[in-house]
C-alpha cells in the first residue's frame, strides 16, 4: 500500500510514501504541518512532510490491532490507541512513553472504537458499541466524566468537538453521530442536547466540521452532501466567553466513584440559567462603569479581549502567553476572517511574478514555499503594486512561516500590516520610502546626534540603517522568540512604533555601531544577529515613544488602527498609480513586442520548415525511384544466401550423422579396450593368485622336509642314545660285577673309596655334561629362531612386495592379512614366551642342583681328604711297593662308564625335544591352516570381483 500527495492548486503529484502493507484508515498531521502520521491495523508510521521520508514506525503484536493513532493539538505529544481500549502517549521528537491511561472503570466498560480531542488537547473523549461516552481528563489521567446517550442509541460511529472562538481551544460541544445516522451535539458541562442533524428517513453516512466551527457538511446515506450552518442550527455556542480571571474554590477531597461518574443526557429545549440578583446588582455596576469611561468601550474588541488591559499585561510580562498568542494577535488586528474573498483571490491561481519564486528564494521545504508563493500571488491579485514590490517575500516570509497551516490567517495579518504599519511606504515606489526614512532620522538626531553624526561621516545613509530592518520587519535580527515578542509589542501599540523600535536598535547598539568605521561592515551589521537585548529594545522604544517631541514623532503623521473590512478586503492604492500603470504599460508594450516577434520567428520558421519538407520530398521521390532496382538486387542477392544457406545446413546434418556414427563406434571401440584392459588385469590378478599358491606350496613343502628331516634327526639321535644307554648298562653291569668281586675282597675299605671316588669324580663329570647338553638345547633353540626369522622375513619381504604391486581395489584384502599375520605374530610369540619359560624353569633347576651339589661336596671334602690321606698312608704302611688298583671312580672320571644321574638327564632331554617337536608341528599346522584359508578366502573375493568388473564395465571405465 501506498500514500500519495497531491498539489491543490496544480493538482500534480508532489510524492509518494510507500511502507503499509494493510489499508490505511486514519491520517493525522502535526500542528506545525510538519510531520503526519498514518495507521492501519497492524502498524502506524511517522512521516516528515518536508522530505516525505519515513522517520518512525510504530510496530505491534500480532494479536493487538491499532484503534488510532493521532497527534493531541497544540502538543507534542502522539496518542495511539489500541483494541484493547490500551492508551498511550508518546513523545513526539524522542518517541518515549510520557505515560498510559489506566483501564476504564469496570461499570462502564466499553470497547472505544472513536475518539475526539479537544483543541487544546486537554479533555479525551472516547466511545464505542454502547450509549456511554467516557470524558478522559488528559492532565489528571482519568475518567471525569461518563455521559449516557438516550436509550435509543446503541452505538457511536464518530466523535468530533465543535470549535468555538471563544473557549480558547476547550471546546465544550461534542458532535455524536449514532448508528441510527442522527448526529446529536451534546454539552459535556451541563450534558444537555443542544441540537442535532439528520433523522431516521435521511440518515448521516460520515460527517466533518469546518475548522473555526461554522458549518458541518454530511455525507448522507442516500448519497447526497449536505452543508449545514452552525449560526442558524443555535445559538448556545455564541455566547460571548467569560471573564478571564475567575476565583477558584477550594472544595473537600473525594474519591471520584465511577456513578458520580454518570451524568444522562436530557433532550429538549435549551434553557439558560435564571440570572440571580447579584448578577443584576454586578451587571448595573458595569454599565455604569462603561458609560462612564467612553475610551474602555473604544477599547473593546468584539471577543471580550479589553487593549488597555492587554497592554497593562504585556508592560507586566513583556510578552503574551505563547498559548494564547495567535488567538490575542488576530483580537488586536481585528481580522474579519473573509473566507470567500480570500477563496476568490486563491483561484485566480499563482501570479506570473511568483512563478520562479524559488529560484530567488530557494527553501528547503516545498510545503513553506507553496504557502509563501499562494500568499504572495493572493497580495499580488488584492493589488498590482506587490506584483512589482522585490520586498515583499522578506516582509511576508516571517508571518507565512508562523501561519504556514492557516493561509487565510497569515493573508489577513500581512494585508494589515501593510495597511497600517506600512503607511507611505509605497508613496515613491519603486524606491525605498523616503519620508518614512526622514522620520526615523530625524527621531535619530533629536536623541543620538553622536550616532547620526558618525553615520554622515561614514556615508551611511537611513537607506541603509533603517530600510533593511523594515524591508524585512526585524527577521533577519531577530530569533524567532525575540520577534515574537517585539510584535506583541508592534501590534499592541500605534503603527508608529515599529518605526521606534528602528531608532531604538540604532541607539542600544550605538556601541558596536561607532566602532564601524567601512560601510561593509555596517551593511553586514543590520543583515545579521548581532547580540542585543530585545526586551532593553523594547523599553528603549517606549521612552522614545514618550519622550519625543510631538513635531517630530511619527503617530503625527500616521494614521492610527484600521482594521480590514469584513466581508470584502478594502481597496488598496496608496502608490503613485501612474508609475506602476507605465510600467505595467511598459510590461504589456514589451510582451507586445516579443509576442509580435515570436510570431514573426514562428511564421519564419514554419516557412523554412515547408520549404524544408517540400525539398525532403523531392529527395524522398528520388530515393524512392533509386531504390526500386536495388530492392530488387537486394531481393536476388537475399534469395542467394538463403540457398546457400539451406544447402549449408543440409552438409551440416550429414557430417553431424557421420559425427555421431563416428563417435558411436569411438564408444564402441573404447568399451572393447576397457573389456580387454579388464580382462588382462584379471589374468593379472589370477597369476599373482597363482604365484601366491606357489609360493605357498613351495613354503609348505620346505617346512615339511624342514619338519621330516628334523624328525629324522632326532630319531637318529634318540636310536644313538637307546644304543649308548644300553651298552652303557651291558658295561656298567659287567664293571659291577667284577668290582663287586674285587669288593667282597675288602669290602669295608673298597666300599668307603668307591663312595669316595663316586663323590669326587661324580660332580664335575655331571657338571659338564649338563653344560654340554644345555649349550646344545640353546644351539638347537637358537638355530630354530633363526630359521623361523628367516621364514618370517621372507614371508614379510613378499607381502611388501605384493602390497606395492596390487591397486587401489585389493587394499581391504591386503589389509585383512596384515590382521591375519598380527595374530600369527601374537602366537608365535606365545610359543617363544613358554619356551622361555620352560627354559628359564630348567636353568632355575640346574642352578639349585648345582647349589646342592657345591654345597655337598664342600661338607664332604674334609671328611674325604682325611680318609684319601688315611688310605694312602694305611696303604702305604701295610704294602709300600704294591700299586692301587683302578676303582670304579676313575672308570667313570674317565667316561667309560656312565652314571645313574648323567642317564636321567639323558631321558629328560629327550622327553623335552618330543615336546619341543610336537609344539613346533602344532604350530606350523595352525599357520598352514590361517594362510590356506586367508588364500581361499582372497581367491573368492577377487573372483567375485572380476565378475561383477566384467557385468558393469561402464562403471569401471567411470
């Protein structure tokens, strides 16, 4: 959705404003005609005027619609108003919350769906699909007052307050319009129905109050508009105001209850209060009082507003009350409000003088120059002497801008001024007004001759002293607040008090004034703010206004207070008539003249222009004729590429069929070579298969002979050691006997040498015989592992070389067998471990055999080598030449003869290789039986593989 804004007098679009999504049903402008605010039901938006852009956007929750979003008059302030009967008011600058209405009592609880403010946005009124009508006191926040309509009314479609001139802004009269299309005007002080307008037959659709409260036009149900005058319908609202001052009594603190709340509305005619003999007894004193005093009635003004007493209050306060400002200022000037002839001066349209306005006077905002430019053309058809007045932009700009939302308020207040405080400005036009400036010298030299002497000698004259702050009233000087209230002063007093207030800030800047000494500082002194004090200004002009002699002042030669006629604005030609008629004769001659030689130029130009055509047609006529044989050639040289083309077209469509055969046989031909490329890494894959098996086999069969052999070794050996072990016996028995005979001989002493020589001889032979059979153990052992790492990294030197050879596709097999190989790993190193084990076992009991033996043999040394040297002596004593014979000791020191013990050991050893066998075999049997089935399982998958390799061969080739 979308706003447009339109131009009413040359109905042209001025922009657009785009942001609502949703239809927008309420629209409400700011005081100062700046700002606007738009609502629909899911958002408001806060529109500058100036730039038509968007400033803020009021955002909700989705299950809160907005009621209405409006700016309170005379505020700053932004009501928004939801469904939920929830009000708030904002701020309108800082958009803060300034606070929130609290909810309606719960006796009347209604949903508001309407609301009126009042003009000086003080009392709220609310209503919605009830007879109940809720009056918000905006200052106190709270209900005042709940009115209940007659029963007949059900609902309220539209609330809007009467505007009064009389009530400053607190407007007591509130129009309702009722779902029964009757709009009922109610008075929410004494709650009584002044009047209404429609009826039941010829009912009111919609309905909009004139601004100043004088006629209300309706929108009918049947289609019709109707205007109704507020003067003929009563005349309750145009009773004069009461007093300004009013004594306020103190009452008792209450409670405000929600039924004191409720007043009803009587119907009927409207009665005035009785008037009591007190107020006959003040009524006769005021007469008298009047009768009395002829100046004071002089003084009255048609609104109740007294000028002696405004002055007495302005002499009080220096300036009028901001509120109340534009409604004193249009009581002194006295406008009549001509609607109509001001309506009549606007239709005229904008005045060829202000076409260009801004190009001379360039303003930012578009809304302040139409204004400007609607006034000044309004002057301009009022009379013709503005048309040609090059000040009257800078004497209008300061009341235009102050009245920029009223253009019939800021006409009439500049017409006065110009009727009153600009008298005999127009009597030299188009100069600047010389006997008004010779008064303001003269003024200037009876009370600051120093100052008028220094502007002689500087060659400053009033033209440039007091004409610039005429021309433009004080606004380039000035603020906006310091204007203001030098003109609550100007238009309080005489005319000839603005002329004053230029010899007044002549001499308060007296100071910096003798200080300027180059002309280009005087002009830039009186063009720009300086620092003065207005309100010094101010009283300076009052002494003047006192102290200045009647001969020279200038209320002797103006004319005092004329307001303007009402109904039809006064005639205007205080102006040297002959000059402005010559130079609009000389304007009109002028426009003669260059409308007779734009004609001239015109019909020149229209016959140059003919000539030119009747020639471009002779030309064209040739062209024609030239271009008939070349259209032709044209034609016959367009058929020939259009041949060619086709034939073109037709060898493109052969060679792009022989293109597609050819390229169906290049799919054809690389699908054969990946099938052959296929195929050969297969065979590939097969005969590394093979060669795996083989190799297999080859390692299988090794370990096997590896395994007979040594199965055969070791039965030799266990056949040599039977043998040994029984010749040994056959021996050992034959020794016995025969040293049991040789015992018997002596068998106490034979007895003591055998266990003797037993015990000498019987240690060292085992000792080395056992180390003899455990360095053969570890030999064996040694040489085991050593074949088995050789076997190991054989097998690992293949598998390195087998993972570099294979591709990317047999990495998961390879990996698997790398598993494999950890867990044979893992079990040979079990086997090693118990090995290990068993032979840490053995040395463990080597070693405490071999402590006992040393420790036997250590006990039985003494004994024995006293009984050796005892034997010998013995020996020699009783046979001196007789030799000892061999005993069985030296039989087996010499190794003759086996021991019981070197037999055991014997036994042992061959018990431990049996098992050292059976463990190795059980070994190798269980790697034969993982690496067959590894290899079985491989084969599988790469046959699956190249199966599946050979069905889908365009995925290979992908």
């Amino acid at each position: 959705m979308f706003l447009t804004c339109m131009e009413t007098v040359t109905k042209q679009l001025v922009s657009w404003m785009r942001g609502h999504e949703s239809s927008v049903f309420s629209i409400s402008v700011h005081a100062s005609g700046r700002y606007a605010i738009t609502t629909s039901s899911d958002t408001a938006q806060l529109w500058d005027l100036d730039t038509f852009q968007r400033k803020r956007k009021l955002n909700i929750l989705q299950s809160v619609d907005i009621q209405k979003v409006f700016f309170l008059p005379l505020t700053n302030t932004i009501l928004s108003c939801f469904k939920d009967n929830s009000i708030f008011a904002w701020e309108c600058d800082t958009l803060v919350c300034k606070y929130q209405l609290p909810a309606p009592p719960e006796s009347s609880s209604i949903l508001y769906k309407v609301f009126a403010v009042t003009r000086d946005g003080q009392i709220l009124a609310a209503g919605g699909k009830s007879n109940h009508l809720h009056l918000w006191c905006l200052e106190a926040k709270q209900v005042f007052r709940i009115i209940q309509m007659p029963t007949k009314v059900r609902a309220i479609r539209h609330l809007e307050f009467l505007p009064d001139s009389f009530d400053a802004g607190s407007n007591q009269v509130l129009g309702v319009l009722c779902q029964d299309g009757i709009m009922r005007f109610v008075n929410i002080q004494t709650c009584k129905l002044l009047f209404e307008i429609g009826s039941l037959d010829e009912g009111i659709s919609s309905s909009a109050i004139s601004p100043h409260g004088r006629y209300i036009a309706s929108i009918m149900e049947n289609g019709s508009l109707n205007i109704y005058s507020v003067q003929t319908l009563t005349k309750e609202i145009n009773k004069p105001p009461p007093p300004l001052v009013k004594v306020i009594e103190d009452l008792p603190k209450r409670k405000v209850n929600s039924g004191d709340l409720k007043m009803k509305v009587t119907s009927g005619r409207v009665q005035r209060p009785a008037k009591s003999r007190e107020n006959k007894i003040q009524a006769r004193i005021l007469k008298q009082d009047l009768t009395g005093n002829f100046e004071n009635k002089k003084n009255e003004f048609s609104d109740g507003l007294n000028k002696k007493r405004l002055q007495i209050l302005l002499k009080g306060y220096g300036e009028y009350p901001m509120k109340y400002r534009m409604f004193i200022w249009r009581s002194l000037l006295q406008l009549p409000e001509n609607h109509t002839a001001f309506s009549n001066l606007i239709d005229k349209g904008i005045h060829v003088a202000f076409l260009n306005l801004q190009k001379k006077y360039p303003i930012k905002s578009r809304k302040l120059l139409r204004v400007l430019q609607r006034t000044l053309s309004a002057l301009a058809h009022w009379s013709s002497i503005f048309s040609d007045t090059p000040y009257l932009p800078l004497l209008a700009f300061p009341f235009v801008k102050l009245f920029q939302n009223n253009q019939l308020i800021c006409f009439e207040v500049v017409a006065t001024l110009i009727i009153n405080w600009c008298q005999h400005w127009f009597e030299y036009f188009p100069n600047p007004p010389i006997n008004i400036l010779s008064m303001i010298e003269n003024v200037l030299a009876f009370h600051d001759k120093e100052l008028l002497q220094h502007f002689i000698n500087h060659d400053i004259t009033s033209q440039l002293y007091a004409w610039p702050l005429l021309e433009t009233v004080f606004s380039e000087v000035l603020t906006r607040e310091e204007w203001l209230k030098l003109f609550d002063n100007v238009f309080s007093n005489h005319p000839s008090f603005l002329l004053m207030t230029v010899v007044a800030y002549n001499i308060c800047s007296r100071a910096p004034l003798l200080n300027c000494n180059l002309k280009d500082d005087f002009e830039y002194f009186f063009h720009h703010r300086n620092n003065l004090d207005i309100s010094a200004v101010i009283r300076e002009v009052y002494r003047l206004m006192d102290t200045t002699p009647t001969d020279i002042h200038p209320d002797s030669m103006l004319d005092v207070f004329v307001a303007l006629t009402k109904g039809q604005y006064p005639v205007f030609n205080q102006y040297p008539k002959f000059i402005v008629d010559r130079q609009t004769q000389e304007r009109e001659r002028i426009r003669i003249r260059d409308d007779e030689l734009d004609y001239l130029r015109e019909r020149q130009a229209v016959e140059d222009m003919q000539a030119e055509l009747d020639q471009q047609r002779v030309e064209d006529e040739a062209w024609y004729q030239k271009q008939e044989p070349l259209r032709k050639a044209e034609e016959t040289r367009r058929e020939t590429p259009l041949q060619e083309e086709e034939m073109m077209i037709q060898q493109r469509q052969k060679l792009a069929a022989v293109k597609r055969e050819l390229k169906v046989k290049e799919v054809h031909l690389q699908d054969a070579a990946r099938r052959h490329l296929l195929q050969l890494q297969q065979e590939q894959r097969e005969m590394e298969l093979r060669r795996l098996d083989d190799e297999i086999e080859r390692k299988v069969r090794m370990r096997d002979r590896d395994i007979v052999a040594t199965a055969k070794d070791l039965e030799v050996r266990r056949l040599e050691l039977g043998s040994q072990k029984s010749l040994h016996e056959k021996n050992l028995i034959r020794n016995q006997e025969a040293i049991a005979k040789e015992m018997r001989e002596d068998a106490d002493a034979n007895k003591r040498k055998v266990d003797l020589e037993d015990h000498m001889f019987h240690r060292p032979i085992g000792t080395d015989q056992t180390q003899n059979q455990k360095a053969q153990k570890l030999v064996e052992e040694n040489l085991a592992k050593a074949e088995q790492a050789c076997l190991n990294t054989d097998w690992r030197i293949q598998a390195l070389h087998k993972q570099r050879c294979d591709d990317l596709h047999r990495n998961e097999c390879y990996q698997e067998v790398a598993k494999l190989l950890q867990k044979n790993r893992k079990k040979e190193m079990e086997v090693l471990n118990a090995v290990m084990e068993g032979e840490a076992k053995k040395w463990e009991e080597a070693e405490e055999q071999d402590f006992h033996l040393k420790s036997v043999k250590k006990a039985a040394a003494p004994s024995d080598a006293s009984r050796r040297w005892f034997l010998e002596n013995e020996i020699h004593a009783q046979h001196p030449c007789h030799k000892v014979p061999r005993c069985q000791d030296e039989w087996v020191a010499s190794g003759c003869l086996p021991r019981t013990s070197q037999l055991k050991d014997i036994s042992e050893m061959e018990s431990l290789t049996q098992i050292s066998l059976n463990q190795r075999k059980t070994h190798w049997d269980t790697m034969e039986w993982d690496l067959m089935e590894r290899v079985r399982n491989l084969r599988q998958r790469l046959a699956t593989q190249a199966r599946n390799r050979c069905q889908t061969p365009h995925l290979l080739a992908t």
